[in-house]
C-alpha cells in the first residue's frame, strides 16, 4: 500500500488512502477570485480525468481555497468536511451538497484503517484548519494557510512520530499591501515559516499552498505581494539546516508515500500538468511603480446609473453606518471618531471622480461632498468593482 499526493496546483492536493479519494481545497480552472488571480506555475486540469471523489475538504473560506464554481463541477455525493464556518455552510446547502461534516481541530475523523486529523491555527481571523492524513503506509501534514504553534506541533508529533511530507506555509504573501501599500520584508513571518519545519522536522518539506498570481491590469501587483520564492524559502531552510530533505512540487507532479519513504513521482498524475514555469513573474521588486488607479468600466456599466448607485451607498449606507458606530472602537468608524479623521472617499469612474469626505473631528459626524485638502485617511475606489459589489457580482475581495 502507498499514500499518493498528486498537486493539483496552488492549494488543490489530490489525497488517495488506500480506495480513498480526498479532494482538498479544490480550484480546478483559471482565472480564480473572481477571475483577479491564475495559477502560477500555469497548469492545465482534465476534470474528465479525475477519479471519482469521495470527500471534499475545504480548509477555509479565502476564495483560492473556497472556489464555487469549481465545488458546482463536483458530484454532490461527495463528502464534504470544512470548518463551521456559516458562509461555507449556506454555501455549500445552496449548491445542493448534504453530506457536510464539520472540522474540529484536535478532533480525528477515522475512515477504516485511515484517519484525518484537523490542526488548529492560532489566525483568528478566519476560521481554518490544516490537516495531517494518516495511513498505515505514513503521514501527510498540509498546513495550508494556518499559524502553527509549538502545542499544534506537538499535538501532531505525538499523534504520529515523523510527519513523511509536509506541505509548508512559505511564501509570506504581503497581502497589507492592500491596506497601506506596504513593501517591507515580512521578516516575522518569514522566521516563523523556517522555525515551523525546523520544529516538525518532516522527512521531506515542499513549500505549499501559493501558486497563484495577478494577471491582465493586476499584473503589476505581483512585484509587492510574493517576497519570498519557494527557491529561497528551501535556500534559506538548507543554511539553517542542511540536513533536512526539501523539494518543489509542480502541478502534475505525485508524492508517493510508502513506509517512511517519500518519492516524488515527476509529471506522473494523468489530470493535472504544468504547461510552463513561469514564477519568474511573481519575483518581488518592491521599488516598481505603482500605476494611478483606472476604471476601464469592464462591464460596462452605464455611467449615471453607477453614480447613482454609488452616492447612494455612500451618503446612506456607508455614512450611516459610521454615524451609528462613531462610540463603538471596535469599529473602523469608531476608531476613525477616536482619532479625529477626516476621511476622504475618492470613487474613479472612466472619465471623471467623485469625492466625499466624512468629518470624525465633531459630534455627530458630518458628510460632505467633495474632497478636503485636510483629509488625512484617503481611500481611492474604481466605480466599476464598487458597483459590481453593490450589485451583488463581485465579492467584496475583488
């Protein structure tokens, strides 16, 4: 008997225990996240050549690991295991899946002579788990996106003495650049990622879970977010210890598991391939531009409507909800009313912008038309993705 571990890409992992199969975090086609994203290597999947699946594992609700248009291609017998997340519930009852278990971590779910156990994360962001899989044959650990802590740690060493293969969290993905356009070196993090495989000492370490990029207009933004490469994330890992087995994975390629052996099988899988390595277009440059934000309207919205649409949110909804939460600090708002902002909103449409500033310095708030030289939080947003949101076809990421 053998575990065999197929990527599939980015985060999509093939499981097959024994008659087993354990699809996880599935995203079968490109663009993902709204079409914002593609796989990076670039891959192609045959779905007519997947095996039949037994059960779905969902890790947590990010749209790279939480995908519906590719759960709608997948037979609704399936099992489905995911956190108690209620997005992911109402989700997955409106895609008609019924047989849909809840992971708790620290609780093993047994399946003959295998079992699956949920690891905890200490993000408390989101809810999330990683899992380690577990055979006769050896032990599986796919960390995914979770924070690990030495107890989580133990808690696995104990429950198997060697982790054979660890998927390892990486790549320290600078996603605050979304906030503040931050283009430091996530150095923490970074630390923490080595520690973890020092601290588990797997028989083999393949750097896991981000194989994706920005494309088209959202090309740009790959100069920021990925600092560090799966090269020198296994380069840093040999100086601090050379002595620990490290290799990259491909989409394609199946890591065979047989009695503490771990062989990595190259462009064996029949239903996933890579068509080209081309990570060398997520190398981390931070003193690249930043291009002015556009609004290319690609849906094509008609302008008045989206005006109206768009002031409406604004001095109702958005205005509103600061109005009512100005003595909550918990709140963005009440933060903002805390700290005396003045708030500038700046909305791009194709050819024009519209401005709204909402004054936290008196009580109760006001909201104004126009911009404020004095403003000093400033958010910039293109009409068209606000007004897909309001309209209910883009997700809030987007």
């Amino acid at each position: 008997g053998k575990m065999r571990v197929t990527l599939l890409g980015h985060a999509t992992v093939l499981v097959e225990m024994g008659p087993m199969k354990i699809l996880m975090d599935p995203v079968l086609q490109d663009p993902f996240e709204d079409g914002m994203v593609v796989s990076c290597p670039k891959r192609e999947i045959d779905i007519e050549q997947l095996p039949p699946i037994d059960v779905i594992i969902i890790s947590h609700r990010h749209p790279d690991h939480f995908d519906l248009p590719s759960l709608d291609r997948l037979s609704r017998s399936c099992q489905v295991c995911c956190p108690a997340d209620p997005l992911i519930s109402h989700a997955l009852k409106l895609l008609g899946f019924r047989h849909v278990n809840f992971l708790e971590p620290g609780k093993p779910l047994r399946l003959e002579k295998m079992e699956i156990l949920p690891t905890r994360s200490e993000n408390q962001a989101v809810r999330e788990c990683g899992i380690l899989f577990r055979d006769e044959t050896g032990c599986f650990w796919n960390q995914v996106d979770t924070e690990l802590s030495p107890i989580t740690i133990n808690t696995v060493l104990k429950h198997c003495t060697t982790v054979d293969l660890l998927f390892a969290m990486y790549a320290s993905q600078n996603f605050e650049f979304f906030e503040s356009l931050d283009k430091s070196f996530p150095y923490e993090t970074h630390r923490q990622n080595l520690q973890n495989v020092l601290t588990v000492r797997p028989r083999l370490t393949v750097p896991g879970s981000a194989g994706f990029r920005f494309f088209g207009d959202h090309e740009w933004l790959n100069r920021f977010l990925f600092p560090i490469s799966r090269e020198l994330f296994l380069d840093d890992l040999k100086t601090l210890d050379a002595t620990l087995e490290a290799a990259i994975m491909n989409p394609g390629d199946v890591a065979e598991l047989t009695n503490g052996e771990v062989k990595i099988r190259r462009k064996a899988s029949p239903f996933s391939r890579t068509l080209e390595d081309d990570t060398h277009r997520i190398s981390f440059i931070p003193t690249s531009s930043v291009p002015p934000l556009t609004d290319p309207n690609p849906e094509g919205y008609e302008l008045s409507r989206m005006e109206q649409a768009i002031s409406q949110v604004v001095e109702d909804g958005l205005f509103r909800y600061c109005a009512e939460h100005t003595r909550d600090w918990l709140e963005a708002a009440g933060k903002y009313f805390a700290s005396q902002v003045i708030y500038g909103i700046e909305v791009v449409f194709p050819q024009h912008k519209m401005n709204w500033t909402i004054d936290f310095r008196t009580d109760p708030i006001r909201l104004l038309r126009g911009r404020d030289s004095r403003a000093n939080v400033v958010h910039q947003i293109a009409a068209s993705a606000l007004n897909g949101w309001i309209l209910r076809r883009k997700g809030f990421f987007y």
